[in-house]
C-alpha cells in the first residue's frame, strides 16, 4: 500500500504513544520516533517528513527549542506541538516560531487522525469531494443544454461554470480540466445558438419576462434609483471586466463591503465603442445616432480614441431626459494610466462632495489587450487561470482598490460596479473574405462584402436589425461566435498565429456577454 505521508512522533515518553503510532501505522502512515531533540534533529537532516509531532516540554532540548532548528532543516515539514501546558505564553511562542497546529496533553486517537488528516490528506479529499460534486453538476448542466431555455437559465449555467473553474484552480491534480474545458465549449457553442436565434427578437420586443437587461437598460435599472437618494453615487465601469474576475476583487473587498449581484446582457458587438456609448447614453447605439448624432462617432475603422469620447455628454443626456435633478454637475473620470489613477485616489474623497461621479478603469482591457502584444506577459499568463491572477494581481496594487477602501467609510455613499463587456480567449481562427473597408476588428466585420463559414458567425444582413447604424454602405456583417476570431487571407498563418490564444471581445460567448453589474454596500 502506498504510504500517506511520513510523520516523524518528537516524545521522550514515546513508550506511552505506541497505540497512537500503531493505530497510525495501520491507516497507511509511516511513523518515526525520538526520544530527544537532539536525535529528531539529525533524522530531519536525512529525510523530509510531511508531518511532525513535537512533544513542549522534554529533557535535554525543549520542543520550543528544537522547533525552529526542525523549520530551518525542513521549511515544508508541518509541525504540530503537544504539550500539558496551556499557558497562553507558550502558546504565543509556538505561535511565533511558525507552529502548525497545537494539541493539549493527554491526546485522544480522533485528535491525532484529524491532524493526520489535516496537514496529510486535506487536498485529496478535497478534491474527492470537488470530483463527485462537479460530475453530478456535469450531469445537470448536460440535462439543462437538451431542454429549453431562458435567459436566466444561461446565467445560472455560467456562474456554475466559473465556480466549478475556481475550484478546478485549486485543485489541478483532479484529472477534470479537459472535461471542464469540453463543457465551457460545448456550453458556448448552444449559447451562441440561442443568442444567433433570439436576440433580433429581445431588443425589438415590448415584452420584458424572460429577457435579460441589456446595456442601455443600467442606468435605469441601478443608477437613477440611487441618484435620487441623499448621499454621493459612484459608477465605476471597468472596462472588459468577466465575472471571474470580479469575483477575486470581490474577496479583497470583502472585509469592507457586502455585495448585491446581477447580472445583463451586453449588447452587439461587444466592444467598448457599442457598449459603452450605449450604457452611458441609455440608448442602444443607432438610437444614439438619430437622437445625439453629434455624439456619435464610431464609424468602420475611425480612430479608436475618438470613439468614446463622448460618455460624459451621453449621461448627462440620460440625466435630462430623466429629468433628474443634482446638487451639481455630474463629475466624470476616465483612467487610463498609473499614475493619473493615483492621483484620483488621492482626490477621491473629494468627489463624495458630489452628488454623481462616474468612473472609467481601462487597466483590465489594457491587460487582456497587451498579453496578445507581449511574450513576457503571456508566458505570465498562458491560460485562464493565471490570467486571472494577473487581473487580481493588478487589483490589489490598484487606485481602484484605494479609491473603494476610502469610500468605504463615506456615510451614504452608493456604489455600483459594472463593466461595459467581457473578453474571450480566442483558440480558433477563421478565414474571412471583405474588401479593404471592412472593419478591422477580430471579433465582428462590418463592411460591403464580408464572408465567413456561418458555423462560426451569426451573419447579419442589416445592421439595424441589432440597432446598430450603418456604416456606409455595409451590406453583410457577420460576428464571431464562441472562441473564433477572424483572420484575412493574406498572411494567413502569420496572423493565426499572432491571435491565437488571445483574449479578444466583439462576439458571442457567455463570458463576453454575460456582465455583472455589483451594488455595494459598506460594513
């Protein structure tokens, strides 16, 4: 049998022990024993030992005095300290000198079991456990995907798949990350299905059951409620922030809020120039044409500078026809650097003078973005799971993080966090046909005679059919579905390659698609 772990028992009365080290022995432990710790010191020195049992009070070397010669030896080794004295000092001393655990004289069998079990065998039964929960969930999210489906439906599927992508971070060893990886494609591609057959008909129906909220319905639905109310409102939208994300932000922030989370759809195409213009406006963006078209200057392959550089004027263009009243004028805030982010954080509190202030972070698309244009940060990050620890990473050395601590003690102050769409890693390239007008995104194509595989695109003859305005004279429009991205035949394998495995947003996935958008509250 293969043994559990090595425990090395540190007792000048080991004599006393030896129906603990059978009964030990006999669950698949190896177990061995000193008298002194002089003797324990040099078996440390030959061997690891995944766990160790360190007796306070012997002759010769005391257990306080062995301890830190054992974690100088063997930093990996868990050690535990049995001893009769409760006194709070030598508790606070073993506690200083990197103690793992603590056991009063006389020790009970169950007692040592569990510390066995504990420092030996915590991660696979965990991950025993994560197994047998995710196959049974499998099995129902399977179920799910052969029925009918709502919006809602798709919502509960995604936040069971990112939780389940949490746990498999914890647990590599499962054998599950193909499997998983299997069920998010799979998941996307019915998504897609479901989204290329229904959206047309949401945004262009009066009735509301069943549907999601879509980009221009936040501001109505989170925001004018809290404006309306005594106190300072902050809007922070960060820019191509998922849910996963969110979710490692929301447990740094955890001991100084409590949290409120919904979720909308965003709109087509999710890029920032559509869906930003669109939350901030209120407006689904060939609305925002007709209605403000000074406003609108998101054209096929204009400047991406220009394109959303009218946020401001569109809020409070939201505000009038709301017919919402402030103290003072709305403040808004666009970040896009360390050091200007630095400086709103020092102002921050300023702002809480103030009845509106919206906030734009860009620091997460600039992530998602620079990791296609650096090998260093790809090789920092080469799947989700450490892309979401870069993101997280950024986070708790972030002004956003420092603006939310200090807001945390403003009375009345409101806080909504949102995002204007996600991101998608992109591992399937496809060959696209358009002429030199085309747009350049690599996630939708709007132009004159744009052509891909309709497996991998929804095809849009008409762009107002999604309520987005022409551009031109665009007669054929398609956006990627799941994780394709598109690639022009000309240097073919040279840009396949450039974009593969990238983290790109336009299109149809539940990640890209699916937004939180977080009401906080302080402790």
């Amino acid at each position: 049998m293969t043994s559990k772990g090595n425990i090395l028992w540190i007792d000048d009365e080991i004599e006393v022990l030896k129906p603990h080290i059978i009964l030990l022995e006999k669950r698949g432990y190896d177990v061995d024993k000193a008298t002194n710790g002089e003797d324990a010191i040099e078996l440390v020195k030959t061997k690891h030992y995944d766990l160790i049992f360190l007796d306070e009070n012997m002759v010769g070397m005391s257990g306080l005095d062995t301890l830190p010669e054992l974690k100088r030896l063997d930093a990996g080794s868990a050690v535990v300290m049995v001893t009769k004295n409760e006194a709070e000092s030598v508790m606070e001393e073993a506690i200083g000198l990197k103690i793992d655990d603590y056991l009063t004289k006389p020790v009970n069998p169950a007692q040592i079991l569990l510390a066995c079990k504990k420092f030996l065998e915590t991660e696979r039964i965990e991950t025993e456990k994560f197994t047998q929960d995710y196959m049974k969930g499998f099995s129902e999210v399977s179920r799910q995907l052969m029925g009918p489906m709502v919006w809602n439906d798709w919502v509960d599927i995604y936040k069971k798949l990112v939780k389940w992508s949490f746990e498999l971070d914890k647990h590599p060893d499962s054998g599950l990350k193909e499997t998983l990886s299997n069920q998010w494609s799979d998941s996307n591609t019915s998504f897609s299905r479901f989204v290329e057959e229904n959206y047309v008909d949401w945004i262009n129906s009066e009735e509301k059951e069943d549907l999601p909220l879509f980009s221009p319905d936040i501001l109505d639905a989170y925001l004018w409620e809290e404006v309306e109310k005594d106190g300072p409102t902050f809007l922070f939208v960060v820019d191509c922030m998922r849910y996963d994300q969110w979710l490692l932000f929301e447990e740094v922030l955890r001991q100084y809020y409590t949290f409120d989370t919904n979720f909308y759809c965003s709109i087509l195409p999710t890029a920032t120039p559509y869906c930003r213009n669109s939350l901030f406006a209120g407006l689904f963006p060939s609305d925002i044409k007709k209605y403000y078209p000074q406003y609108w200057q998101v054209e096929v392959n204009s400047e991406e500078h220009t394109q959303n550089k009218f946020e401001k004027e569109l809020m409070q263009s939201w505000l009038q026809r709301r017919r919402i009243k402030l103290k003072n004028d709305p403040v808004y805030i666009k970040i896009f650097d360390t050091d200007y982010g630095k400086r709103v954080e020092k102002d921050i509190l300023k702002f809480a003078n103030n009845d509106l202030t919206a906030i734009v972070l860009n620091a997460v698309d600039m992530i998602a973005h620079s990791r296609s244009d650096y090998a260093i940060l790809k090789e920092i990050a080469p799947d989700e799971s450490a892309y979401r620890s870069l993101t997280s990473s950024w986070f708790k050395h972030s002004s956003f993080l420092g603006m939310l601590k200090q807001l945390s003690n403003v009375k009345d102050a409101k806080i909504i966090i949102t995002t204007d769409h996600g991101s998608i890693r992109c591992l399937r390239g496809v060959k696209v046909l358009g002429d030199k007008d085309t747009s350049t995104s690599l996630r939708y194509k709007f132009g004159k005679n744009v052509k891909a595989d309709p497996k991998t695109a929804m095809q849009i003859s008409n762009p107002e059919d999604i309520k987005v305005p022409k551009g031109g004279i665009t007669v054929n429009n398609i956006i990627a579905k799941e994780d394709y991205y598109f690639v022009y035949p000309t240097d073919y394998h040279h840009y396949l390659n450039k974009y593969r495995d990238s983290f790109q947003h336009g299109g149809i996935s539940m990640e890209e698609m699916i937004i939180p958008v977080i009401k906080l509250k302080s402790r």
